[in-house]
C-alpha cells in the first residue's frame, strides 16, 4: 500500500478496524486503547458506519519508533547490559539527524545538542560530519580547505572501500575512523570532519559489498570511547543517510515550521520501516520543529498542529524558534549554546538535549 502524504487528513486514509491494527502490531486490542488513551498513537477516526479506524499512517509511524517491541526490549535489557552488548552503560549511544529536506536545521540541532551534552551534561560526544556540504565541520570551528592542506583524513577516507574482494582489499575501509578524529575547542566534543571529497565517495560505496553498514562497522571501534554519537545526515536518503541509520540506534528529525515540509515526512518514515525489516534495530526517537516564527504565521501554526497530530507522542513539543543568532554562530565556528548561552534557543536546545536523554534512557 502507498504510504499517503502527511497531510492528508486521517479520515481521508483507509483504516484499519481496532482488531487489525492490534494484530499487525502483535499487541492486545486493549494494549492499543491505552496507548491511545495515553497519547502514543493518533487516535482512531470514527467511518460514516461509527466504526471505529486506525489509520495506515499512524500505524506506520509506531512501526518506526519500535514502540510495539519496547516492551519486550526493557524485559531483555537487564540481560544485555550484564554481557555488555547493547544497553550496556559502557556502550555510545548513536543518533543520527536526519530529513532529505535541505535546510531543515540537521546540523544547527546535531552542534547545538552536542554542545550541550559535553559541556553541560559532561558527556564524551562524538559528532560525524556525514555531508559533503561540511556546514557541521564548519559550525565546529574548522575549515575543510586547511584541513585538506593539512592532510587531514575525512569521512570520505572512512567510508571509501578499501579495494575489491578479488584484488585483496576486502570490504573494509582503508582508514581507521580513529585517524579521522578531531578534538574541538569544546572539551569532551570530538569530530569526525567531512569536505567536498565526499561527494566523490558516493559512487564507489554504492558499488561496494555490504555497502549500507560500512559506517556502522567503522563506529563499532568507537562505541567504547563515547557515550553519545551524533550523525549530521545530508539532505538525501541516498546511501549515506541509509548508513547513518545502520549504524544508528536512534533518528531524531527537525522538521521547518513550514507545512510543506511536513508532507515529506513519510518518506523518512518509511526508510526507517525499511532498516528496520532489514533487521536494524533502529527507531525514530522524536520528531521537532524548528526555525519556528515568533509571532506565528498560518503556515507555521498548521504544520506545528500537523506534525503534533501526526506524530502522535513521538512528536517532541519544543519549537525551536527563529533567530539570526544561529546562523551568526555557525560563522563563528561555535555552538550557539555556548556563545550565547541565555538566548531563547539556546534554552530551547537545552530543553531538547533533555527530552532527548529521558527518550534515550
Ligand atoms: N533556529 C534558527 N533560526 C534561524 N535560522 C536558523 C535556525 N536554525 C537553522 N537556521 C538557518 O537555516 C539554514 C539551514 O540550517 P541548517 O544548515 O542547520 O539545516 P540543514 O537541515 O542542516 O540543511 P542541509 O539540508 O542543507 O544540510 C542555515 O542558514 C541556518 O543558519
Ligand atoms: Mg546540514
């Protein structure tokens, strides 16, 4: 079935009768009440006949956040962290920013959250630069030209194969992602940088074998070293938004206050629910707006209602408001939340880097 636009209405989308909708998310038809008494999932519309439906779309975005195999996971968590596999404490969390809608603020949310979590929750924070626009690399204070001049290793010289299986060269990379780390002036906060170079990579790695989790077998040397990963996605779900989320245990997506970028949202959606029968366990953790206009206009009032509407509990209710200071600071090379520390966004970007450790657990 196509996945209909975001904005469609609900009771526009063939539904599925409570039974249905409990039985392709394997809970009870009383476990999906309370979810939608307690707000997890877009409620049910009621058909002309007053029977009431479930929309496709609502169940697709539960499959993406996993939240039908939560439950399951807290039972195996326990047993995780005591053989120190995933869940262990020892282990970096890996989110990756993603919306193939350019300009969307990925990489003012990947810096500013990342500033927080290392200066103020004190955490070790890796952020990978994973567009080959470079505006994180950038937003961190450094230039990719004097990088370059400085023979400094990229994201590109990571994820580029290393060689054929029948010339030897295997699958694997011919860096280490551990030679391609930056510390920023920002203790606690490292980098792994990007640059036009990038761009270039893209061919050879959709030609590569297991091309999809070549990032993600370059984190595994890294787990150990962090507690928090952060990917900045390009505005593409081509194949290195596709390795992100392979490597990524969680997906948060800045959606502009605009409501035509709201209807786009499915695709991301979907590209999830792919990975995810592909085996990856990962799930879409929040859903936020930014670059939200003070006083609000109509289009950005309609898709903050949208957004809220659709994404049910997984929508993260803090607007992350417009300012010239974000882009002030990206020149400048540093974090708006440690530049201007008292701004209204940075509070609000203080707020998110909260909800999204409380989602993490
Ligand atoms: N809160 C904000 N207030 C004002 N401008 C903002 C805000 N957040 C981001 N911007 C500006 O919007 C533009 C896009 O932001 P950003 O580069 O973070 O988006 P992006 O999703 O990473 O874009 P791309 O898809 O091109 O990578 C930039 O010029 C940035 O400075
Ligand atoms: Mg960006």
């Amino acid at each position: 079935m196509d996945f209909p636009e975001a904005s469609t209405p609900l009771s526009d989308l063939p539904g599925l009768t409570p039974e249905d909708a409990a039985a392709r998310l394997r809970i009870s038809t009383k476990t999906l009440r309370n979810w939608e008494s307690w707000g997890w999932i877009a409620p049910a519309e009621r058909t002309q006949g007053g029977r009431r439906r479930y929309s496709e779309q609502a169940l697709q975005i539960i499959e993406a956040t996993g939240m039908a195999e939560r439950g399951k996971r807290v039972r195996t968590m326990k047993k995780e962290t005591e053989i120190g596999t995933k869940g262990s404490a020892r282990s970096a969390t890996v989110i990756a920013v993603v919306n193939h809608k350019g300009g969307s603020a990925k990489t003012t949310s990947v810096v500013n959250l990342a500033g927080v979590f290392a200066v103020e929750k004190k955490l070790r924070v890796l952020v990978v630069d994973l567009d080959s626009q470079a505006n994180c690399t950038i937003g961190l204070g450094f230039s990719p030209y004097t990088l370059t001049a400085k023979r400094q290793l990229f994201i590109s010289d990571v994820l580029l194969p290393g060689g054929s299986p029948q010339s030897g060269g295997g699958y694997t990379a011919l860096h280490n992602i551990r030679d391609a780390i930056l510390h920023t002036e920002i203790e606690g906060l490292d980098l792994v940088p990007s640059s036009l170079q990038l761009s270039d990579a893209e061919i050879p790695l959709i030609n590569a074998m297991a091309r999809e989790t070549t990032l993600s077998r370059a984190l595994a040397h890294l787990r150990n070293d962090y507690d928090l990963i952060l990917i900045d996605c390009p505005p593409s779900l081509g194949i290195f938004t596709t390795n992100a989320l392979w490597a990524a245990d969680h997906v948060l997506v800045p959606v502009e206050a605009a409501n035509y970028a709201v209807a786009g949202l499915t695709a991301i959606v979907n590209v999830v629910r792919a990975v995810r029968e592909l085996g990856r366990d990962v799930n879409i953790l929040g859903v936020f707006n930014t670059r939200v206009p003070g006083p609000l206009t109509n289009s950005a009032r309609d898709a903050l209602e949208n957004t809220k509407r659709i994404f049910a509990s997984t929508y993260i209710d803090i607007p992350i408001g417009n300012t010239v200071a974000s882009e002030r600071a990206v020149e400048e090379g540093n974090p708006m939340v440690v530049s201007s520390p008292k701004h209204k966004v940075s509070e609000s970007y203080r707020q998110l880097a909260e909800e999204v450790l409380r989602r993490v657990g």
